[in-house]
C-alpha cells in the first residue's frame, strides 16, 4: 500500500454508525392476520416468494414458510433465489442478500422491506479501497464474505459464505493459493487456524458477535455445566474456543435438533431461537452474555439491519412495487462469477443443498 491508499488496518478503526433497533409498533392480533392477508393476496397475485434469514422476526419467518417461500442461512438464500419460477423474489433480511439474489436472476425483480438494512461488515469494505488492496497484492486468489457490496464482489475469485467458507479455503490452500480474505477478521482467522492457508486480512467485524465477551460466557457455562455452547464463527476467537459447535445459522439450528443435550448456549443473533424453539421446544437455549467488561451493547446481539424488516415494511413494499434493487450490469456480470463458483462448488461437494427451515 503506498502512503495515500489507507490500510485494512486503518479502515477498520473507522466508526461504523449503528442504528438503534427498530421499534415497530406492536399489533393487536386482528391487525397481525390483517396484514399477513395482505401479504399472501400479493405475493399469490405478483407470482412472489418472500427468501427470509434465519435473522428476522418470527413471523415473517413463519409467512415465509408458509407461502412457499424459504426461511434459511445465506448460502442456501442465494440458491433457493436461483431455482424459483416465482417473477419477484423479496429478500427479508440485509441488503447483501437482496444483492446477491438480484445479480443471480437479473430477470427477476428482487424487493426489500427497507433498502438501509446493510451490516457492519459491508459497511466497512468500501469498495475503492478493497480494490486498491487487492491490486497491491496482484498474486492473492481474492475471497470475499458474501456479507459484501455488489462492487466488492465483482473484484473476488470466490465469494463464500460461512456455511461454505471452511471447505473452499481448505480447495484454495491444498492448491497453494495465497489468499486476500475480506472482509471479516474472526471468521477469516477462524479458518485460517484450522487450515493453515496463507492468508493476507482485511480488518472488519461484525458488530453484533463482536460483542460477545468470553469472560462472561465463561461464568454462564460453569453454572450451566452441561450445555453445549454453539457458536456462530463472526464472533471473537476468545469465544469461538468456548464453542462445542462452530458453524453457520443452519449447523447451529441443526446442533439444537440433532445433539442430546438439553441446555445450549447460544452465541448469535437472537433471531435464531425462533427456529430452534420451533425444532426443538423441549431444549433450554440461553443467549450468550454481550453484558461484562468493555460492554456496548450497541445491539445487545439483535442486529439492527436484520429488524428493519416486519410485517409492516412487507407489506407496504409489496403494494407499492418500492425498494427494488438494482445493480449495475458492468457490476453485476462480475459478481455473478465468483458466486456461481461458490454455489458450483456447493453443488459439487454436496453442501448446504437442503433447506432446514422447510425441512
Ligand atoms: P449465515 O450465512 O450463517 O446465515 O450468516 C449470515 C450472517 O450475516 C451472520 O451474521
Ligand atoms: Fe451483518 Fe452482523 Fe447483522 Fe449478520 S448480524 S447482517 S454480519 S451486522
């Protein structure tokens, strides 16, 4: 890098703006039913699929499920997206995902219930300076997080997400590759340690599994000595080596159901105790502590984006056509490269190809 071009380093210590979590007013259970009619007359009248994260509020969760829409992680999201017939997909989740949805089927129209649901992630990978990082370093296969802007990913080899990342390293390092791996540090270092690929950082977080603090976890497993402690692989190091399950939203929902534990310890977004409770009521899952020394609790591990999307928004975006996303070709057909390359090699080594909310 030369002295004008910022370094990862120097990116990474800029603040990144949080929003307070949305307060949508709460609705009696007549305007609930209410809205969720209306959401099924236009998704049945626009030939619409709602594609919801495990993330989101509950009930969108549910509607999607119900209207043969898909409740999933974001690697199976980008797939189920590119095998529908349905005209307009409506991404309920962060922009990426609507991203990544629009550049897999530029025929479709891809709406959102609010187009400023980013995340810390891609917010602090601007894509000019991504790209200044990546031609000083002309040698490096270039791997980018799917949480990443349209831009980011038109200059990525690979996109991977974290359902996928473990397997696609561990392809590019048996091939001697040297690696740029962006944009977030945890996840990256995560996968380094358990590959030992030559991997060159850039220095993003998220900002909900930042705020995990290990020393409080510590506590709250001596006193729940037999649970199993699941963890999502954004969050810090010192947590990860807590964890007895490491993996995506999926393979921690998957944890829930499959192991006889009856306590788990759950370190993600407490969006994802919706689909563990439905899976597996009789299990006692008990949030990781943000609370402990150095504690924000900017997001209190809810993340802010992700609940910008509700029944309201939804509806609203569906009988006015609003928030369509829109990528620009040039952008556009580079991007769909490295995530073809992503969803081929999923394909090919059989990976996340089923989709546990609907199972
Ligand atoms: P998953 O792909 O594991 O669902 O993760 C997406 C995400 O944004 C986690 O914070
Ligand atoms: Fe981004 Fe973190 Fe929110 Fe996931 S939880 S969308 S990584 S800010």
């Amino acid at each position: 890098m030369n002295e004008v071009t910022p370094s990862p380093a120097d990116i990474a210590k800029r603040p990144i703006v949080v929003p307070p979590h949305p307060e949508w007013p709460i609705l009696s259970p007549d305007e609930k039913e209410n809205l969720k009619a209306r959401i099924k007359a236009q998704l049945k009248a626009q030939n619409a699929v709602l594609v919801a994260h495990y993330y989101t509020d509950g009930d969108l969760q549910e509607l999607a499920e119900e209207t043969g829409g898909c409740v999933a992680d974001s690697l199976e999201m980008a797939r189920f997206g590119s095998v529908q017939e349905a005209k307009t997909l409506v991404v309920c989740g962060v922009r990426f995902m609507g991203e990544t949805a629009k550049i897999l089927n530029p025929e479709k129209r891809v709406l959102m219930p609010d187009l400023n649901a980013t995340c810390s992630l891609d917010e602090g990978c601007p894509a000019d300076e991504f790209r200044a990082f990546c031609d000083h370093h002309p040698d490096h296969t270039v791997v980018v997080y799917a949480n990443t802007s349209a831009e980011v990913k038109a200059r990525a080899d690979w996109v991977v997400t974290s359902g996928i990342a473990l397997p696609i390293i561990t392809h590019l390092a048996e091939q001697g590759e040297q690696i740029i791996w962006a944009p977030d540090k945890h996840l990256g270092h995560y996968v380094q340690r358990l590959t030992g690929a030559e991997m060159l950082f850039w220095q993003g977080s998220c900002v909900v599994h930042e705020e995990f603090k290990s020393v409080a976890l510590e506590r709250v497993r001596r006193l729940h000595p037999d649970a199993a402690v699941l963890v999502h692989p954004e969050s810090p190091a010192a947590i990860v080596d807590q964890a007895d399950v490491v993996g995506s939203t999926t393979a921690l929902i998957n944890a829930v159901t499959s192991m006889d534990n009856k306590e788990f310890i759950v370190a993600t977004d407490g969006g994802i105790f919706h689909k563990m409770k439905q899976l597996a009521p009789g299990k006692n899952l008990i949030e990781a502590p943000t609370q402990g020394e150095g504690a924000t609790c900017q997001s209190c591990a809810h993340c802010p984006w992700m609940g910008m999307n509700a029944l309201q928004n939804l509806a609203e975006v569906l009988e006015t056509g609003a928030n369509q996303i829109e990528i620009e070709p040039g952008i556009a057909e580079k991007a769909v490269l490295p995530i073809h390359r992503m969803l081929d090699f999923a394909k090919q080594h059989n990976i996340g190809m089923k989709n546990r909310g609907n199972a």
